[in-house]
C-alpha cells in the first residue's frame, strides 16, 4: 500500500485548500471507472520504471549539449518508438556548453588536507595550477553583499549556509541564491574564488553541483561547493585562526552545442488538436545519472501516457510527452518549445511537469481558471485514495513548463513529498537504487489518472467565472 | 541515558557466555566507589571528545608513512604533554610507504560513464594512460580463483559481492578476503586489473579503501574498489552485453618511510611497574580524516586516562596509553613495539584497544586465566548500568592487541554496536560529525572503569586453576 501521509499535515494541507473545498464537478461513470483502472494497472507498472532503469544504465549522465545528451535523444526515439507512441521527434536548438574538466579544493594551511568539492555548473576556470588565498568566511550571501571591499579582495569567499529540508522543497530557494550570487558578488570585490556550503541536506561528503546563473558557459569567477562536513571542517579550521585554500576547476566550454526536446505523442480522436502536455527533462548534471533527476520524471511521464496509449479507445484529447533538453543549464529546452508552439498556446489545454524525485504525491495543486476549480476538486477526489490531498491554485506546473504557465496554459502540479530529495539531487548520489518503486509507480498512476480525465473529458480549464452583473447595490 | 540493548539480544548473550555467569570477585568498596565516580565524570567527558575534533581537524587525515602521521605524532605528544601526562614519547620505527595520486574508472563501451573508484592500498599503478579491457564478473573470490585461466587472461575481474552489516563487524571479514585475494587470483591469471564492489555497507557512491596485503607497497596488480552503487550500475550494463571498462591508477611508493608509536602514561604507585595498556592506532586511511577509525578510539582511551589521572591519588599500576604508528598498512606500530618491549610482556597485566567507532558498548569479552574468570564478571557488573552485556572469553583485544594476546597478555574487547560502522569505514565519509558524543562518552566510562579496576585491585588476570591432583578415579 502507499504509505497515507501524516493526518496532521493532511488535515492543515485541507484548511489551506479552503477555496478548493467546493463542490466538485460530475464525472461521467464510464470515465471515472477508467481510470479506476489505470490507476490499477499503474500500481503494476514495468514501461515507466524501466525507462528511468534503461536510460540511466544504458546512457548514464546526460550533461546538456554533451555527447551524453545527444545519446539520450537518439535513445529516448528508439524506445518511445518501440513504445508505439505517435509521431516521436526531435526539436533541435543550440546552447552554450559548460563541462569541468578538473577541479580540486584543499587546505593549503595551517593542516594541509582536500576538501571533496565540486565545481558549479557555469564556474569559471581558474588560472592553471589554481589560485590560493585566505578564506574570509560568510553566514549568508547577504553578508557578503554588505562586507566592505577590503574584507574580499585577494581572498577567497567561503558561504556557509546550510540547506533546509523541506517536504515542498522549499529550502532549496535560499540555497539557489547563494548559487547563483556567490560568484559575481565576490567576484566584484576582488575576490580569487568563491566557496559555498553545498546545496544539499544529506550529511555525507557528497558535494551538489547546479548552474550559478543562466549565462551558461560565462560565469562570473570560479566557484565551487564544498560538502557539508567540509563545510564544517573549514568551520572548524576558522575557529582556531586563518585559513589558506587553493582552488583549481578547469572548465571546457563551446558556443553552441547540439541539444533538443524529444517529443512522443498518443494521438487523440475528435479533439486531436487539443493538447494535454507531460513533460520532465532529459539531460542530468554529470555527477551522478540523474535518475531522481529527471529520470524519474520522464518514467513517470512515460509510464503514464503509454497505459493511456493500451486503452481499447484513445482519449479525444492528444496526449503530449516532452522530454525537454537542457534544463539544468537553463531552461532552454522550455524556451524552444515556447518559441516552436508559441502560435499554439490555446490548443494546449493542460501541462505538468514531474521534475522532483519520485517521492509520494501528496497534494494536487492546479492553476485553473476559477470557474474551472470544480474540475480540480473532482480530480482530486478521484485521487484521494492514493494519499493525495486538495493543493491551492497557484501551482507553477514544473520548471519547463513555467513559461506555458504565464501565457496562460492551466497547469497542475502534484506535490511530491520531496524531504529527501536534496539529499541526492545534483550529486553522484543521483542514482538509479535511489528509486522506491512503489512510491514511483503512484506517482504513474496519479499521472494517468490525471492525464486520462483531462483528455477525455472535454473539460475547460481557463473558464473563468462570468463578471457580476454591474448595478446591484 | 545511553541506549539499552534490546532484551533479546541480552538474553542471548546471557546464555552464550554461561561459562562467565558464575561467581563475581569481590570489589573493595572505595574502589568501587571511586569507579562510580569515574562513571560518572566520563558522562560529562570534554577532554576525550576534543582530542577526536583537535586531531581531526587540526592535523586530517594520517595516512601511514606520511608527512600526515608525523605531524599527528607531533601534534599528540604535544597534546598528551600538555593535558600531564607522564613520559610522553614517540617510539620510531620505519614502514613501506604507499599513496594514491591519481585514479579513475570508467566504462568506455556501450555507454560511456565514469565510475566512482578509489583505489586499494597497495595497489600497484597501471602503465600511464591506464588499461583498457572487457569485465569478467564474479559473484566471489572463490570463483574467481576456481575460473579458468581462459575466462580472465586479458580481462579486468570485477568481484560483485556484497557486504554485510552485522552489530559485532564480523560481515568484514569476508569482504576483507576479496579486498586482499582479488589482484592476486586476477594476476595470476593474465588480468589486467582487479576491481571489487566496495567493502561497505551504505547505499551512496562512497568508495571504501583499505590494505590489500601487508607486502605494502609491492601489491599484485593494479585494483580498485567500486561503490554499491557502480557496482550495481556494472552489473546491469552486464546483463545487458559486454562491457568494457578502463583503469588508471597512479602511486607513490618509498621503501623506508618514518612512522612511530606515540606513548604516555598515568604513573603508577607501588605497582608502577606493572601495565595496563590501552591502546588505539594514530594512523588513517587518506580518504576522511579518520574519525571513527581510529581518532574516536584514541579519544576513548586518551580521555578515559585523563580522568584517572586526575583522581586525587593514582592507581597503584601505570596506565600506559599506547597510539600506535602505521596499523591500516600491516600492523607495523604493533610489531615494533612487541619488538621494543618483548622482554617485559610478563610485566603487562592487562592490554585493550579500541578501534571499532564510537558505538554504544554493548557486550565485555576477555580473555584472562580461568581462574580470574570472577574478576571478568565483577567488572562487566559494574558495566552493568552502561548496558553493558557478559561476553565470552575469546577476545583478541584489537588489531594492534593481537600480538600481546598471543603471547599470553591478558586483552579486554569492550564490544560496540558497529552495525553502521561499515558505512563511514575507510571512505570520506569517516568524519567528526560521524560521532555520537553520548555514545563516545559512553566508552569512555568503560574503559575507565576497567582500566582504574585493573590499574587499583593488583588482580592477576593470567590466573590458572590449579590443576586438579592425579590419581582420583
């Protein structure tokens, strides 16, 4: 069985969802015992988990604009044509490429010893042979911002703030900013090098990588995440006197690099035009095989769409799955499919992106027109017995398709218990064992489930409420 | 409070040491009394704790022969000089030096990837550049030395077998054999390099190293350890075809390279001539910083000392706190200081080490004279309260204890949960914040216990019985 979540949490998850707690909208009976039985067979499901398995073993790392990449592309046609999904295809697009090439931090005095460190992704390289200097040492990207010139310059930064986990994910906001503004704070007064507390929750020597800004391949200065115990033990150094650390990342970078967003399709019938988008990305950082992330999103998605396709009868809605290339680096795979589609945007009637691990859903958020909220309501209900509770309508839909969001597409996000997902996210613990099957496969049948109603249905999801009569009172 | 263990398992090791469960030797009252006391400071232990995060931190990690070790040697004889301790000296002695410089492991076909590797100790390098060949898998050591020749020669062995985590370690020792045998058995039949799936029992990609032969610096072949997860990750891509995989290892190796053991002592008063020895190893694998193994143990014996010697009066035999130079290479600081003090060994009452963690203490063994069986159970009575269960009286004491055991040296193994210790063990993840400071201070009041009992009873713990007279039907 799924593991029910805590009925503490589930009970403040309902009073926060007060808006949603409304009347829900019928569902046709033959619809609703459909996806009784996708969800059903989800809970059996083999397709989806042996993509991810497939993908991370047969292909392994796949760094954005890298031959890896480029492989997981040619794979991904192979198999979701083996797969018998409808007019599978790539969209090609070009990005800036960013790969280390080497990288090593350590205590030069007054204990010589290596510290396990990774270079951000974006990092600038240091000169051959590395810099050396003094670490000046900040709780937060804030301080360093306010530290005078004269506290920087020459030295090397060293950020120690420690990342929250948080079952939302929440945490890793302020761990981001300290990603993305380490380098070019420092850099700006004179600094050799930045460090940061890495931007994991996990207590082993397992440092977290991550783009530091979407300028890709130009960063603002070398940088580089030390793992928590390092962080601690630089710590621990400070507190008895100065502390003097080389730092050497060498880097390669290109201008334009192939990449693409793999797209598979189960055709719909008289609403064929009408578009329900899967999404999840395709490339990983380097470190480990991205099988959290996204492997397991493209599985989920995957997995969802093709118990769709062995129906007796498609949908009436198409049911879209894109595997989006290069997020990590900067969510340019999202970019092209706007820029591809952008004429299209009204036919895309729902979007989600499953792109946090493969932890348990525990909440159905949406972003719907208002009169549309009884669809979410009945939604819900309909997966309610999976564990999932009822989600507010501000969900953003997944990093690639935020940009859908904003035009105007309704998304919906199924909220992941995501408590341990730092603790392997960007790091060489990103891996296949990682996986709990059955948390895995609820997460295909909420998808399918989701998904099926959506297509089937004819549901508008934009519909707003009809304004009040002007006049009365 | 410290954790009890479970009633079952005490209730079994009640029954397995039926022999000690026999009649106690009285204690003297002030003796006991004094020990309580004891107890009760190690509670509250600082002085034994610092020593594990100053050695750590200050000096990192100490490998064997390395420019590391002689400054931890320096670094704790100022230490122990500094906190009082009687004769404070390093007895020197010289080892074979080996260090990795570099090492990688990577798949080259069908699917490019790095594997997370680190190389055993005493491994030899591969040819510059490295060596490239297709994986032959086994499920053991066994059967790798029963394959034929035909199936290794030109090949690099993979030995994929597990780890398992038991409460008493004893799943090492299998793990342990394959660590040793494997570039042997693969040389001698024509492989290129050996690589085992990581002696270790935790799920991250956190490679475990560890002496392949106590011949040092001459090993067999080039071989290397492979996280659970690599390995998991080889074995896949095995069912899946063959599999090439390359190796480049590179060493540093130096005949004669100084290492020591570092001594200090708690005088004793009319029986000073007489010791009891507690020991621990100074050295480290290069990976961590050599927390849990073994700066927790010299922690533990080192603070244990400390609060004796800070009684009003000392004990009436000498505590001699022994930290021994180069164990993880091949017991050197244990050999040379039988050499050094072989002709006294009559004069050591009673000898213990720890070196197993910080765990909770949850079983005494001994090996004493059956006729000082008694004391054994006056001891672990008093241990009693610390949840401190009888054990049998088959200890061998520790590593470095091994030797004295041998030749007739009464030994004391105060047994430790290790249950997790092979998740940090010889990996970078062997560091301070891996110690529970309740549970380290927990062992420190054991072996004060038992050491200020030895040190202040004069009891014989070689004790025979008189053998029983002739002649009686």
């Amino acid at each position: 069985m799924f593991k029910p979540v805590g009925s503490a949490i589930a009970a403040a998850a309902m009073l926060a969802a007060g808006a949603l707690a409304q009347e829900a909208a019928e569902l046709d009976a033959e619809i609703a015992a459909t996806t009784q039985l996708l969800i059903e067979q989800a809970r059996a499901d083999e397709i989806g988990l042996n993509f991810v398995e497939d993908l991370t073993t047969e292909v392994g790392q796949r760094l954005a604009g890298s031959e890896s990449e480029a492989r997981a592309r040619d794979w991904s046609v192979a198999e979701l044509t083996e797969l018998g999904f409808d007019n599978v295809r790539v969209e090609a697009f070009e990005i800036p490429f960013w790969s280390r090439k080497s990288e090593s931090v350590a205590v030069t005095s007054p204990a010589p010893q290596n510290l396990v460190a990774t270079a951000l992704g974006g990092s600038a390289a240091t000169p051959t042979g590395g810099v050396t200097g003094e670490i000046v040492r900040f709780e937060s990207l804030a301080e360093l911002q306010a530290a005078p010139i004269s506290q920087v310059d020459g030295k090397i930064v060293f950020i120690d703030e420690e990342t929250i986990a948080t079952m939302d994910g929440s945490g890793y906001g302020m761990g981001v900013r300290k990603r993305s503004g380490c380098a070019r704070a420092a850099s700006d007064k004179g600094a050799l090098a930045c460090l940061i507390r890495s931007v994991g929750t996990q207590p082993h020597r397992m440092p977290h990588t991550g783009i530091m800004a979407r300028d890709g391949a130009e960063g603002a200065g070398p940088a580089a995440a030390i793992s928590g115990p390092d962080a601690d033990q630089l710590t621990r150094l400070l507190e008895r006197g100065p502390v003097t650390v080389s730092v050497d990342i060498q880097t390669e970078i290109k201008t334009n690099a192939p990449s693409g967003n793999v797209i598979a399709e189960v055709k719909g019938t008289d609403l064929s035009d009408e578009i329900i988008l899967l999404g999840c990305h395709l490339d990983s950082w380097d470190l480990g095989t991205g099988a959290l992330d996204d492997g397991a999103g493209c599985g989920i998605v995957v997995g969802a769409a093709r118990l769709i396709a062995d129906l007796p009868e498609p949908p009436r809605r198409t049911i879209r799955v894109v595997l989006y290339g290069a997020e990590e680096v900067g969510l340019f795979g999202a970019t092209a499919y706007a820029r591809e589609h952008g004429d299209h945007l009204d036919k895309h009637i729902l979007a989600s992106e499953s792109d946090f691990g493969a932890g348990p859903i525990w909440r159905f958020q949406t972003r719907f027109g208002d009169a549309a909220l009884p669809y979410a309501r009945t939604i819900q209900s309909v997966l309610s017995p999976l564990g999932v509770t009822p989600g507010d309508n501000r969900a953003r839909g997944g990093p690639d398709i935020g940009i859908l969001a904003r035009s105007g597409v309704p998304v919906v996000t199924p909220g992941q218990d995501g408590i341990d997902y730092f603790d392997y996210h960007h790091t060489p613990d990103d891996t296949f064992d990682k996986i709990d099957p059955e948390e895995f496969r609820q997460n295909v049948a909420v998808y399918a489930a989701f998904a099926y109603i959506a297509a089937e249905t004819g549901w508008d999801f934009r519909k707003q409420a009809e304004p009040e009569s002007a006049g009365t009172q």
